[in-house]
C-alpha cells in the first residue's frame, strides 16, 4: 500500500511539474511519460485491490460452528415450554 501511496503522490507532483509555465517542452514530455507509465503501474495496483475486495465480499457466511449460540430457551421449563413467565398483570381483559 505504501508503493501505491507514493505512487500516486509522485504522479500529482509530476502534474503539477507539467502544469507549470516555465517547464520545457523536453522536461514535460519526460514527466509525461513517467507519470503515463506510473498510471498504468497504478490502474494495475487499484484493479488488485478490486479483486481482494470482490473476494471478501463474495465469502460464504461463517459455518453455524462459528456462529455464537444464542441460548434463547435456555431457562425455558422442560414440561410446559414456558420461559416463566408471570401469571398475572400482563393481560389486559376488556
């Protein structure tokens, strides 16, 4: 990643070498085709980078094993099923 970074930090400077007034036409021809060379080094470094990111995303989701147990019944009664909940108070009778 850090090859990309200054990569590209050396291609805008190298844009902004040719940007300028006072540069001859041989000295941006040059950087010209250092930054043409250094473009496609990058496309090529984005389009890895595309690929890693394709393939995590088209991972299949972790196997059940992996997935936390959630224990939602675990205080539930055996006979009745019932998690314990109270007998009263909660239904309202109209």
């Amino acid at each position: 990643m850090k090859d990309f970074e200054s990569n590209l930090a050396t291609l805008e400077q190298l844009t902004n070498d040719i940007k300028r007034t006072d540069i001859s036409l041989e000295d941006a021809l040059k950087d010209f085709e250092e930054g043409i060379k250094l473009a496609k080094t990058l496309e090529k470094d984005i389009e890895k980078i595309e690929g890693k990111i394709q393939i995590l995303m088209n991972q299949p989701l972790p196997n059940s094993a992996d997935m936390p147990e959630l224990d939602l019944f675990t205080a539930a009664d055996a006979g009745t099923g019932s998690a314990g909940a109270p007998s009263e108070g909660l239904r309202q009778n109209g």
